[in-house]
C-alpha cells in the first residue's frame, strides 16, 4: 500500500472518530464516505482561499491586506451607531 492511501485511510479514521464522538454513529458505510468527501471538498476550498495569504508570507509579506483607512471608517461607523461622535 502506499505512503498516499495508508495516509488517506488514516485520515478517514481519524475523522470517523470525530464523527463517532460527536454522536454520528447511525451513518451507514456511504453516508460516512460521503460526509468524507464532502470533508475534504471543504478542506481543499479552504486551502485554495488561504494560499495566497501562506504565499505572501513566504515571500516576507504581511498574510493580510491591512487597509488602515477601512479600519478607521468602520470604527468610527460603529461608534455613530453607538452614539458616540467624539
């Protein structure tokens, strides 16, 4: 067998224990593939969202665009609605 599938095969253990612990232990053998899979769908989705945060910091860069000016008009927006103009 190789590295890749004992890998997988692990992970789909692990996350069946997680299942099982959160109280999913009705779901048959498919519901449990399936809930895997849509796992891993979730997974690689999130991956691709952070990559570019991961590759900035490769390079030396901050993970995320900081906009001061954003930061400073959403305070002061949420201040208003507060009622403190100050």
């Amino acid at each position: 067998m190789s590295t890749d599938t004992s890998r997988e095969i692990e992970t789909f253990y692990d996350f069946l224990g997680q299942q099982i612990q959160e109280g999913a232990i009705d779901m048959s053998p498919e519901d449990s593939v399936e809930a895997f899979r849509a796992h891993q769908r979730g997974l690689d989705w999130l991956k691709n969202q952070i990559k570019p945060a991961l590759e900035r910091c490769d390079r030396g860069e901050p993970a995320t665009l900081f906009d001061v000016n954003d930061v400073k008009q959403r305070g002061r927006e949420r201040l208003a609605r507060d009622g403190i103009t100050d």
